[in-house]
C-alpha cells in the first residue's frame, strides 16, 4: 500500500512540475501568495474563482487563494493593491481607467488596474411585454426614446455591472440620464433581481425589464416561460458612441435561441461586453504570461466549473480599447490565429 501511494504521490509530482512554468521563465519580483478576488458566494465568479485559484497553485505558479468580491470592488482593489487580481467586466475597466474616473473610482483614474484576459461575453437585453410594444408601436430602443414613452423599467441594483451597462448606454449613447428622463416622461424606474424582475414582468408590474447576462441565457427562457416579449435592439450610433467611451462592442442575439427571435428573424443588435479578470499592471510580466499560459492550458477543466468558459478565445482576449497587461499581449500573441 505504502508504494503504491508513493508511486501514486510521484506520477502527481511530475504531472504538476509538467504543467509548470518553462524552464528558464525569470521569476524576478514573483509574490509567494497571489489574492483572487472572486465574486458573490454561490455565483458563477466564485465557482471559477476557486476553480481558478486551485489551478494556479497545481500548476506550480504561486499559491493563489480565492475571496468573494464584486465586478467594481475588485477593479478598485487590484488598482489599490489590495489584491492582485479578480473578476469584473470590460467596459467598467474601460471606464475607471479613464482620465477622471467615474462615479465608482470617485473621480480617480484606476492606473495599476488593466485586462489580464476577456474570459466570455455579457449580452445587454432589453426585454418588453410584446402587448406593450404593439400599443405603443415599438421596434426598437430607439422607438422609447423618440417616443418619450411612458414607461414602467427595471434593472439590477446600482453597483451591478448590469445596471453598470444601462447607464452608461444611455448616458453614453443617448444623451441622458435613465432614471431621471424616464421618470420625467411619468414612468417609473425600478432595481430588482433577475428573478424578482422577472416575476414583475410577467405579472404586468412592468414594461420593460434590462439586464446582461451571458449568450445562451435561461433567465431570458424563463421570461419567455411566462408571458410573450420582445428583445429590443439598440441603435447602431448608441453602440458606437458607447464603444468609443468604454470599449465596448456590438453583439447580435442570433435568431434561434430564444422565441422573441424565431429562425428566419434579424439578427438583434445590442451591447457586448466580456467577463474578464483584472489584474494589476505591476504584478511582473512573466508571471502574467505564465498565469494566461495555464489559463489556456487547462481551460477544458475550466470549463467543467463554469460552461461558459468554453467561449474564451485567443482572438478576443485583449481587448482594443482598454487596457491590457504587457504580459497578457505577449501570451496571447502566440496562440492567435
């Protein structure tokens, strides 16, 4: 029994020294310990997190731990040194490492925050009771405005990255601010939970419920389930305007994934954005190289975690219009087709 464990024991010691850093990689100014800020206990980021962390630390690079956090704590953090790095979502990166900051930087230009990889997209959905939008004759994000609509909205809470989004979109793309504008055209405007605005919906508490989430998702199902919606697309200057503030992109929900968008529909146009870690841009470049290598390496195990994991693609990993680690741009350069 004892050799056969330390047979066992010797088998796991070279696969782990296999799956270590290259020989020769300078360690110069590596930490011993590196601090994953993950994000809310019984979520998507801290499942990864873990799953993240554990990685690391087998794959012979430094002992990493995983912590809860948030998409706009974690920036603040990682800029701060506070940990070293940590989920959150692309365009708020875009956004705190802007001269002046934003509301959540209070004003500071996040410096030592940057994009160590874009791991899979966040779609924007606008979503409306179909017998809604038939009164009102609206086809599109654009009808609302133009009509100064009367209007029952919802999103996430503010500090979500979802209520992140929608602000900024029509801050950026439209001109003004939501809450403000639509109550002002005698709507209302309220923050709730995918769920809890999902319930609203469907039982005529609202019009218009806005929130991202991933590509293929079942909170959209779910609404769908319940009553008959619209997934409304956003204007193509609204999306540029807010792309070139944030880095953002535009993303089309495909036709044939949910019933508002049958087979043989247009494509709808909306807001596209990434999960994504951050990391802090002092942290050394052949640490950051190593981290994106075994990121890529054991993405299949990743991808046992979090489905998701099985957009990440080389080509889109660093972003064009935000911030990246010199060493992330080194990696990723040699595994892009």
């Amino acid at each position: 029994m004892k050799r056969s464990f330390r047979f066992a024991f010797l088998i796991l010691a070279t696969l782990a020294l296999a799956a270590g850093p290259a020989a020769g990689v300078d360690k110069a100014g590596w930490p011993d310990q590196l601090r994953f800020m993950a994000g809310p206990p019984g979520g998507n980021w801290f499942a990864l997190g873990t799953a993240l962390a554990d990685m690391w630390t087998g794959a012979g690079l430094p002992q990493t731990t995983s912590s809860s956090g948030g998409g706009v704590a974690n920036i603040v953090n990682a800029n701060n040194a506070k940990g070293d790095l940590g989920f959150s979502v692309t365009s708020m990166v875009g956004a705190a490492t802007q001269e002046g900051g934003v509301d959540f930087t209070k004003g500071q230009k996040m410096e030592n925050a940057v994009i160590m990889a874009n791991l899979y997209t966040q779609y924007t959905y606008f979503i409306m009771r179909r017998d809604f939008a038939e009164k009102n004759g609206v086809k599109s994000l654009g009808d609302v405005i133009d009509k100064k609509l009367k209007m029952r909205f919802a999103t996430l809470k503010p500090g979500t990255s979802s209520e992140f989004v929608v602000k900024a979109l029509f801050d950026k793309g439209y001109g003004f601010d939501y809450k403000k504008t639509f109550e002002e055209w005698g709507g209302t405007v309220e923050y709730a939970s995918y769920e809890g605005g999902a319930d609203l919906l469907a039982d005529n508490h609202l019009d218009c419920f806005a929130f991202s989430v991933g590509k293929v998702a079942s909170i959209v199902m779910n609404i769908e389930s319940k009553l008959d919606v619209v997934l409304l697309p956003v204007g193509q200057e609204a999306l540029d305007r807010l792309s070139a503030a944030y880095g953002t992109e535009t993303f089309t929900i495909d036709p044939g994934i949910y019933k508002a968008v049958p087979e043989g529909a247009e494509p709808v146009k909306t807001v596209g954005d990434y999960t994504c870690i951050v990391i802090r841009r002092d942290l050394p470049e052949s640490l950051v190289f190593e981290l994106n290598r075994a990121l890529w390496e054991h993405r299949d195990s990743l991808v046992a975690a979090v489905k998701d994991m099985e957009e990440l693609d080389p080509a889109a990993t660093v972003p064009a219009r935000v911030p990246s680690h010199a060493g992330s741009e080194a990696f990723w350069k040699t595994v892009a087709k």
